[in-house]
C-alpha cells in the first residue's frame, strides 16, 4: 500500500503504518488523516508531536492510552478524559494517532 504526498509515493504497510518512519512529515501525516475523516487541530498536533518526542527520544517508547491522558492532562492544564481522546482519535488514541506520528505499529495489547 501506499499514499501519494507531494508529488511523491510513500510506502505503508496494510494496516496503515509507515514502512519507514524518515517519510515522516507535517504534509504526510495530514495525507493519513484525510484518508482517515480527521481534520487535525492544535489538539491532535499536541499528542503527534508528544509520541514522536517520546518514540524518537526515549529509545523506541510508545506511550499507551492511560500515558497519553497523564500527558495531555499535564500540557492542557486540565483533566482531560478518555472520551476526549477517542473524540480526537476514534480509532484508538494511542494506535491511530502512532500511525499518524510515522511510527511502527505498536503490538501491546489494550492501550489503556
């Protein structure tokens, strides 16, 4: 499989994921989610940018749900709830919005 960014083709495996996680852009992870209904919002850039920092600074972590409310909590200065997050990411928020950040499919089970 594969999405057409740019002018250019990026590779992605069957489920969504990027093959290669240096095809990562802003324009990129804006294709995935239009082909996903998401219109992205400061929100949703808050969590992508968090598990990119937390993947690519912490030697491959990958945050889970119940991580990502701890998180979001904390930066948005109130108590955020799961409901919010599935609002932002209706597929499962920690695996959707990895997808969306150009990371590798996580195989945890759960996510909360």
């Amino acid at each position: 499989m594969s999405i057409e960014v740019d002018g250019n083709t990026i590779a992605t495996t069957e489920s969504g994921f990027l093959e290669n996680p240096d095809d990562w852009t802003e324009s990129v992870a804006k294709a995935m989610a239009e082909t996903e209904e998401l219109e992205l919002n400061e929100q949703h850039w808050d969590i992508i940018r968090y598990l990119r920092d937390e993947y690519f600074s912490n030697n491959g972590n990958q945050p889970n749900n119940r991580t990502l409310l701890k998180e979001m909590s904390s930066r948005w200065g109130r108590k955020v709830s799961n409901k919010e997050l599935f609002e932002l990411f209706p597929g499962n928020p920690s695996k959707q919005a990895g997808r969306l950040s150009g990371l590798p499919e996580s195989m945890r089970k759960g996510g909360y």
